[in-house]
C-alpha cells in the first residue's frame, strides 16, 4: 500500500512540475509552438515529388536537322496531351502525344540559318500545362552543305552533343572530352567519353583538379570550380595498373561574364577550327556557357608525353595585333635518348 501511494505522490508531483515549467516559460504550451518542429499535413505533402502524381514535363528524344535545315523531332509527353513545339519563344509546331505518351514532329519549312531554341510545353487533357526544362541549341550555318550543330541543355547539368558537324569530338581511342559547361557562379561541368569503368583524370595547366570514374555506357562527368583565366587542360584515362593509356590536351578560357554581351536574342554561337563556344543567358538562371570540342589531330598526346608544355592560340582570346605564339614540336623522348647515345 505505501509503494502505490509513493507511487501516485510522483505522480502528482510530475504533473504540477510539468504545468508550473509550463507557465514559468520552460516549456512551450499547446498553444505556443515556436522552437519545435512539428510534423504537420502540410510539410508532408512539400516532400512529394511532382512526378509522383503521374505528371512528368515532356522531354526531347530525338532531334536530327538535315543540312538543309529540315527537322525531325521526337519525344514523350503525357498521353493524350498537347505538344507544343518552339523555335526561339515562337510557336512552330504543335502535336498531340499518343496513348504511350510518344510524339513525333516534322517541319514543314526549314529552320532559319543561324542559332535557334527550341523549347517544349504541353496541355494535359485535364488542361494544366508544363514546360520543358530542357533546351536544344541548334546552330544551322549559313552555308547549304554544311550539318548542323545541335546541343541538349539543362540547368546545372552538363550538355550533351546531339549532332556536331564533325564526326568525332576531340579524343584518342575511347576517351573524349565533348563538352565544358561553366555558369556566373564559377561551376565548371567536364564531360565525356571513355572506357567503361576506367579512371579518368583532368589537369589544369599541370595542376591535378579531380577524376571520375566512366559509366557503363562509357559517359563521365566531373563538377569542380575554376576561376577565370586560360588553361592548357589534360584529360588522362588510366589502365587497371593505374598507368596513363590515353591522353589528351586542348585548350580552355574560363572567361568572364563581364565580358559576354548579349547582342540580339539569348544565345551566341562561335564556330572555331577545333572548338564552337555557345554562349546564353537562361531566364532565372543567369548567364551559361559551353565549349564543345572537335577532332584535332594536334590535340592528340603520347600517353608518355602528357605534359609537352604546348601553348594554344584560343580564339578571340588575344588582340589582334597581337603576335601568337608558335606552337613547338613534339619531341619523342626515346628519339632523343638515342641521338646523345650515338653522339
């Protein structure tokens, strides 16, 4: 009997504690809540991601430009949905999605030559429409002949180079690097190709900035920060010894936003021998550039000469009284070792 009444006075007691803490401040009441975090409806329902609903934005699939400037172009949707198709903010086509979602667009007159957008939205059939987050970049050139150039962009991801007016990116074997994207905040996105599974080392002017590791199908990806300046960059993939097997050098100006004007419409274009720069400004989210690479023989590197010190004339980069300077001429280090043994 006494341990139950013991009991009950502990009882009591907590009680009258827990409601004078209560009323001196100590702790909150049920009517004020500040300082906690309660776990309401609502915030459950800010964790459920869009597609969850069933919805998802439409996206391009296939996008092919013949040297004319003809397009045909593919994609999903919602089924059943309105598609409509842009080409720099103005409607250029439209289509409705089938059963599975698929559509499929062909132009009726060509594109016009130089840079174009196009973007995507759709109308549901129950009416809520939703744009695209991707943007293709078309550049289709002045001359009849020539193929053109077409880029999938996304917002802080790393393009990807549909269609380029080469055949190859710049690369040896199986490594390439396709694509540097950096944005006014210093992100700097490398992207290519190599073997599936292998190491993949970048260097900036001799200076070791990061590596990643090759996807099954053989992409790689690599985020870092670089500020403004001119780089020589070498783009390394290692065998399973963790030896250099293939190597490749090109050159890179991180410039500065400050000196980008956007004259008329949203992207620039700059077609080179070996590299095309696209500049643009994304609504919301600021101003965005991307270098792609093509094929150079003169970018190619002996894996046992990764750092010959090569210097790189970048296009635009100097003043045009401004003397360039020559480029110097690989040496084969077994070549020279053999002239001083024979002298």
């Amino acid at each position: 009997m006494r341990v139950v009444l013991f009991f009950l006075v502990l009882v009591i007691l907590a009680v009258v504690g827990y409601f004078a803490a209560q009323k001196m401040g100590w702790l909150p009441g049920a009517g004020n809540t500040s300082g906690i975090d309660v776990p309401t409806e609502v915030q459950e329902t800010q964790d459920v991601e869009p597609a969850e609903t069933g919805i998802k934005p439409p996206r391009f699939d296939i996008v092919r430009v013949d040297r004319s400037g003809f397009a045909v172009i593919a994609g999903v949707a919602a089924p059943g949905a309105t598609v409509t198709l842009y080409a720099n903010g103005e409607e250029l086509a439209t289509e409705t999605a089938g059963r599975d979602g698929a559509w499929a667009i062909s132009t009726e007159t060509p594109l016009k030559s130089g840079t174009v957008e196009l973007t995507l939205s759709m109308t549901t059939i129950d009416g809520l429409e939703i744009g695209s987050d991707e943007t293709i970049v078309v550049y289709v050139p002045e001359r009849e002949g020539d193929q053109p150039l077409i880029l999938r962009t996304t917002p802080g991801g790393a393009s990807e180079v549909l269609q380029r007016p080469t055949d190859r990116p710049a690369g040896l074997g199986p490594l390439s690097l396709d694509t540097i994207d950096y944005d006014d905040a210093g992100s700097v996105i490398f992207s290519g190709m190599a073997s599936p599974g292998s190491t993949v080392q970048v260097f900036a002017n001799r200076n070791f900035i990061d590596q990643a590791i090759a996807a099954d199908d053989g992409s790689w990806t690599m985020s870092t920060s670089i500020v403004p300046g001119r780089y020589t960059l070498q783009i390394v993939q290692l065998d399973e010894f963790g030896n250099p097997a293939y190597a490749i050098e090109v050159p890179f100006e991180r410039a500065s936003f400050s000196d980008v004007v956007f004259r008329d419409g949203n992207v620039i274009v700059q077609p080179g021998n070996s590299l095309w720069v696209i500049s643009r400004r994304a609504y919301g989210e600021g101003a965005q550039y991307t270098i792609i690479y093509e094929a150079n023989q003169a970018q190619i590197r002996d894996p046992d000469l990764i750092y010959p010190g090569q210097i790189f004339d970048v296009p635009g980069a100097e003043e045009e009284d401004t003397p360039t300077t020559p480029e110097p001429e690989m040496v084969d280090e077994n070549e020279e070792a053999e002239d001083t043994a024979d002298r």
